[in-house]
C-alpha cells in the first residue's frame, strides 16, 4: 500500500511574493501559463465536485469520482516539467472516457436539435463543468504552444468535455425534466 501523504500546514508563506513552486522544484510566477492552466483544472474538478453534490445517480458519481482522481493527476502533470517523474494522464485514461462517452451517448441518442445549457440542476451543474472544461482546453492548448504540454493532457481534456455534455443530457433524461431546445423564432 502506497504511503498518504499528509498535509500538515496549509500555509507556507513561499507564495507571499507572487512565486510558486512546480512539482520538482522550479520557481515560477503564480501568473505563468503553466499555473494558470492547473488552476482552471482546480476549478473545473471543484465544479465537478458541486455537480455531485446533486442528485445524481449512482453509476454517475462514480463516473465523476474517478474523473476527479483523473483531474488530480492531470493538475500534477502541468505542474511539472517533461523531466519531473510524476504520475501522468496516460492513453489508457482516454480510452476508459471514449468507451463511457459511446454507452451513455447510446441511451440518449442523437442530438436533432441545439440545446440550451439547462435542464436538471445536476444537468446544468454538467453542462457548466463542460464550459470550464472547454476554458482548460483552451489554456493547455496555450501552454503547449509555448512549453511542453503532455500530448495525452490535450485529448483528456477534449474527450472529458465529451463526456460531460453526454452526462449533462443523460441526467436530464432521467429526471424527467428533459432538455431545452434552442428556439430560433425568439
């Protein structure tokens, strides 16, 4: 069994003067490309967090529990260098989300119209996820034109986008609330 690591200080006064530190050692400003693209994935794993905190179903929450995990990993694998030995995003992880996104995406069918963002409450709170998710997109692929991004964090985060959409809609489906369809005459 792998050993816990413990936080014992929340506060260490290193970021006092803007300056972070990344996994292996490198400082660097609290501004950079690098730590704004693991923050966003901070806030995109604490939206996922208050989807859950819904009435979601259970094979769901699970979805989303390892997917924080995932997320955990993936804000480890910015915060380092390519040479930094840390856990990272690997292709098996993107497989695991193509093989949910084709189960679900088959019990809700295909999409004939444009939906509004809404729904549910756990539907919405998914559908907002699915918009921070696409803000991290946009940033990693910014990182990456300046620095050395994982190639697999990319399409993680693509796929991920994905499957939030088909997850916002799976949960509308069962709460009988349904979708909202975009209205064009209005």
């Amino acid at each position: 069994m792998a050993k816990k690591m413990r936080i014992s200080k929340v506060y260490t006064k290193f970021g006092d003067k803007g300056e972070t530190m990344l996994v292996g050692g490198e400082v660097v400003s609290k501004n950079s490309d690098r730590v704004s693209a693991y923050g966003e994935v901070d806030e995109l794993n604490s939206a996922l967090g208050v989807a859950l905190s819904g009435n979601m179903t259970e094979d769901v929450k699970k979805i989303i529990n390892v997917i924080q995990n995932d997320l955990f990993i993936l804000g480890a694998d910015l915060a380092s260098t390519k040479e930094t030995k840390v856990p990272r995003i690997k292709k098996t992880k993107i497989s695991r989300i193509e093989k949910t996104i084709d189960k679900y995406n088959a019990e809700v069918g295909p999409l004939k119209e444009f939906i509004l963002p809404s729904g549910s409450l756990v539907g919405s709170n998914l559908h907002l996820a699915r918009t921070i998710c696409r803000r991290v997109e946009r940033r990693v692929v910014a990182l990456n034109e300046i620095e050395w991004v994982n190639p697999s964090v990319l399409i993680y985060i693509n796929r991920l986008s994905d499957l939030l959409f088909v997850l916002a809609r799976h949960q509308n489906k069962i709460s009988h609330e349904g979708e909202v369809f975009v209205d064009f005459k209005k």
